[in-house]
C-alpha cells in the first residue's frame, strides 16, 4: 500500500458520508429521511447522518481534512454552532 493519508476504511467512507450531507444541501430532504433510505435501501446498519453525528462533526471535520475530501458548508456550519452530534446533544439529529 502507498503511503497515503488515512486508511482505506476512512478514504472510502468519509466521501460517501460528505456527499450525504451535499445531498442534504441540495434537495432539502431531512436527515431522517437520508438515513432511512440508506439503512433500508443499503441495508446499513446505520444512515450516514447518524454515523456522523456519533463519529462526532468535529472528528469527522478533521478526518475529511487529512484524507483531503471537501467539507460540505452545513458541516462547517454545525461545527460554528457547537452542534458537534451526540456528544452535544444536537448534530444532523437531536438526542
């Protein structure tokens, strides 16, 4: 393997949890919605909203940076409003 930021599990995921949020951004759909299609759709144990919010936005914030992925703007945004997921209560979700 090439020495490259991030192991293959983050380098693959990581994108496809960004572009959940893009998707998000673009057609108004709420997180629920995302994540229910993608656990009944995908068989995923989890939606990608969901996962992020328990990775933590932060983390998954510094995560995206080292592998080089794009930070979707509503990321950005709950990070800037302390909305960092489960571990602050409030992320894609509330809990």
């Amino acid at each position: 393997m090439p020495d490259v930021p991030g192991f293959v599990v983050n380098r693959l995921l990581f994108p496809y949890l960004f572009s959940a949020v893009v998707l998000l951004e673009e057609t108004g759909m709420d997180a629920e919605s995302i994540d229910t299609c993608m656990r009944l759709g995908a068989g995923h144990p989890m939606g990608p909203l969901a996962l992020l919010d328990l990775v933590g936005l932060d983390v998954s914030k510094a995560i995206g940076e080292t592998i080089g992925a794009q930070i979707p703007a509503r990321l950005e945004q709950l990070i800037d409003e302390q909305a960092l997921g489960r571990k602050s209560g409030r992320g894609f979700h509330d809990y």
